[in-house]
C-alpha cells in the first residue's frame, strides 16, 4: 500500500534536481513532517502544466 503525503511543485528541472541532496530544506521538512522512512519520486508533467515539475512524498506499508 502506497500512501501520498505531499507534492512539492517546482517551475524548473534545476529547481527540481536541487532536491536530489540530502540537505536540500524541502527534503529536511518533509522528513521531518512524515518522519524519515518517507520515500519520494519526481515527476515531469507535459509541456503547457504549469507549473511543470513535481516533488511527490510518499510512504510504503
């Protein structure tokens, strides 16, 4: 069971690869809301989505 926490929405790829550190600050809040077993993937959404690039937090039971 897959269960969504939060998305972070960014408007470019560079803002979006930023959240690749460990030490990022959106990535430190997240863990520190959902705690540190949280996992996340990133999302590309078609061009004219604004805005583009997704952040999404999620934990797996």
């Amino acid at each position: 069971m897959v269960q969504h926490h939060e998305s972070l929405f960014y408007n470019t790829l560079d803002e979006l690869q930023a959240t690749h550190k460990s030490d990022h600050p959106d990535i430190l809040n997240l863990k520190k809301k959902y705690g540190n077993d949280v996992q996340f993937s990133t999302v590309m959404h078609r061009a004219g989505i604004e805005p583009r690039f997704e952040l999404r937090c999620f934990t797996i039971y």
